[in-house]
C-alpha cells in the first residue's frame, strides 16, 4: 500500500514549492465546486497551517536577530537604512496611486449597516505613543503576542551584549536559530495542504455573492494593489538596482505573495518571506531585521485599503475633496499604516482616523469600517500579498544595490 502511495506522489513531490501551492489552490476550488460540505470539513489543515507559521514566526525572529548579531563581524556592512528608505517612499507612493484612483474612479458606498465595535485610535499621536511603548513591552508577553516590534527590541540588545561572549556561547546560539530554522522549513513544506484547505473553506462559507454589492470599491483597491505590485514598485525597484526588476518582482510574487494571501497574516509570513530571502541569498545580518521590521511598518496595502475608503465615504457624503487634503491624507495613511499591526482589525479600523480629517462622524466612519469587513475577504488577502511580498522585495533591492556598488 505504502509502495503504491509513494508511486503515485513521487512525482507531486518532485515539484516545486510553489507549483504544489498551485496544485492546492487549483484542489481547493475543485471540492468546493462538488462538495461545499466538503470543503468545510478541510478546514482544520488551513487552520494548523496558519497557527503552526505564527507559533514559530516570533521564537524564529528573535533567535534569528539574535544570533545574527551576536555573530556579526566588526566592520561587515548591513543594508538597513536602504531597506527603510525604500519602506517609506513605497508606503507613500502606494496612498498617492490610491489618492490618484479615488480621483480618476470615485466610488459611492450605502451607508446603511450596523456600526461595527472597535476602538479605533483618535490621532496620529496615539498611533506612534502605542508604537513606542510597544517596543519596550515585557519580552516572553512580546513574544506570546507576537509583539514583533518588542521582540526586535530585545533580540538586537541581547545580540550586541553577547558580541563579547565566549565562542561557544555564540555557537550554540548559532546552533539553536539552525535548529529553529529546520522547524520552520518543516512547517513550510506542509504549505499546499494548508493552502488547500484555507481556499476551500473560505470559498465554501464566503463565495462571491457578499462581494458583488461593492465591486467597484472593491475593484478599485485591487487595481491599486496590482498597480503598485506590477507598476509603481518595478520603478522604484530600478531606481535602487538599474536593470529589468520583473524577475525579482516575480520572484517574490511567487514565494511570498501567494501563501500571504491565502494565509491573511503578515506575521504568519514571516517564516516564509526568511525562507525566500536565503533562497535569493541576500545578506542574512539584513533580511533577519528587515523582514519581520517590515512586517509592522511597511503597509503599502494598508494605506491604500484606509486612502481608498476614507475618499469613497467623503464622495459619498458630497464633501469636496481638494488635491492638497487627498496629498494630505497620503501621507496620513502611511503613517496610520504603520500602526495597523497593533491595532485589533488591522487597517480597517484606522479610518476613522483618516476620516476625521474631513470632519466625518465617528458613526458614520464606522459604517465604512463595517464594509469593509464585507469585503475583506479579498481585500485583506490582496493587501497582505503586497505588504509581504514588498518586504522581501524592497530587501533585495537594498542588497542588490549594495553589491553593485564598486568597493
């Protein structure tokens, strides 16, 4: 029987990773179409797929960091401050293409739900005080709540304070983020069966049907989405390396961007962006920081998602939008989406706050937020792709430049 089993996924097994990816998105679609019934009962292997990723993802950063350097040699270079040079025009660039859109596309929406519950944060200023004193939280808290800004923290102080230990302290760190490391490529080979699983039960329980009521909406945070994936980061991608970006653009689509969309979780894809990183071989002592750093400020997505709705309800309600507020609010929502890891409902509960900016009811705001949840089921997939393939991407960028330059 086993010799049978084995002859027949032999030659599954010879694939790559992400054509086996491909093959359980194409088997999940397939079970919904015969059995929806089915396909909720599958959704235990997306379940176990997500949790095991974000239950490894903060032990994995903070080993990582850690052990990077503690092991880093004096004077070797990190690319760092390119990577969040490029964090900050990427978020930027992507709430003007959402600003521009609005403009050339504006969208009405039927204020008529229920107001969600929430605590969205009243300013920018809450936004960053949370921020800051997330970063000093208690580290095992930080690494149960997978705070990452704090597990950062701690990993890069306790990093520089064992620079200075014996060599055989730092190895067994260096053997502990290897021993880390072989758990999360474990974790990421059982990826198409938890990609099989997560596309036939949200098809199965959420379908098409809730979505058709806001396609335009909805059809213009895509297009952003896509426009900046395929459009806007290319170029600046260029600007760091001067040659054709496409194959690196393409790359990370494929090794990043398709497991974050099915998984809806930055934090979940950390281990995999790290994976992705080794495979393009970037400088470790950068993509150990960047990655997971990425993964809490650089939301491109998140500050379409907030720039999109936020202009839709103020068309809504025929209030004037000039050039000037619209700039404004790009660069509100960069800043706002640079808070939205640590904020409960991700990005959608920030737009109370870009709303404000028009003199929008806190009411009335929140009745935006709650369309947006109709319609996250394709918009929060579609905006942690490009959140988290844009981390990798901007990394490699960074390196890339590095190396180019003549010593």
């Amino acid at each position: 029987m086993f010799s049978a089993l084995s002859t027949v996924f032999r030659p599954l097994m010879r694939l790559g990773l992400v054509a086996q990816i491909a093959l359980g998105i194409v088997a999940g679609v397939l079970l919904v179409i015969i059995s929806p019934d089915a396909a909720r009962s599958v959704a235990l292997l997306g379940q176990l797929f997500v949790k095991a990723l974000k239950a490894v993802a903060p032990v994995l950063v903070f080993v990582l960091v850690a052990a990077a350097i503690a092991g880093h040699k004096q004077g070797q270079p990190t690319h760092i401050r390119g990577v969040l040079l490029l964090y900050v025009v990427g978020t930027l660039a992507a709430a003007m293409v959402a600003v521009i859109a609005s403009f050339l596309m504006p969208t009405e929406l039927s204020l008529d739900l229920t107001g969600v519950s929430g605590n969205p944060p009243s300013n920018i200023g809450e936004i960053l005080e949370n921020l800051v004193l997330s970063a000093v939280n208690n580290p095992v808290k930080a690494l149960l709540e997978a705070n990452f800004i704090a597990i950062l923290v701690w990993a890069v102080g306790l990093g520089f304070m064992l620079r200075n230990a014996s060599d055989t302290t730092r190895q067994g760190l260096d053997d502990l983020s290897e021993a880390v490391s072989g758990i999360v490529r474990g974790v990421i080979r059982l990826a198409p069966l938890g990609i099989f699983g997560l596309v036939a039960n949200t098809l199965a329980e959420s379908g098409i049907g809730a979505l058709l009521g806001y396609g335009q909406l909805l059809g213009v945070i895509v297009g952003c989405m896509l426009f900046v994936a395929l459009v806007t980061n290319p170029l600046i991608v260029f600007w760091q390396i001067r040659r054709n970006p496409y194959p690196l653009v393409f790359e990370c689509l494929r090794g990043s961007a398709i497991t974050a969309f099915f998984t809806r979780s930055s934090a979940a894809n950390i281990p995999v962006n790290l994976a992705l990183s080794d495979r393009l071989n970037l400088d470790s002592d950068t993509y150990t920081i960047s990655i997971p750093l990425g993964a809490t400020v650089n939301m491109a997505g998140a500050a379409i998602t907030i720039s999109v709705i936020t202009l839709a309800t103020a068309h809504t309600l025929g209030i004037p939008v000039d050039f000037g507020t619209a700039l404004l609010l790009s660069v509100v929502s960069a800043l706002a989406a640079c808070g939205v890891s640590g904020v409960a409902g991700g990005s959608l509960l920030l737009i109370p706050l870009a709303t404000s900016l028009f003199g929008i009811p806190t009411e009335v705001a929140m009745q935006a937020v709650a369309i947006g949840f109709v319609i996250s089921v394709v918009q929060d997939s579609a905006e942690t792709a490009l959140n988290s393939s844009t981390d990798v991407l901007f990394t490699a960028a960074a390196c890339y430049r590095a190396d180019a330059k003549p010593a």
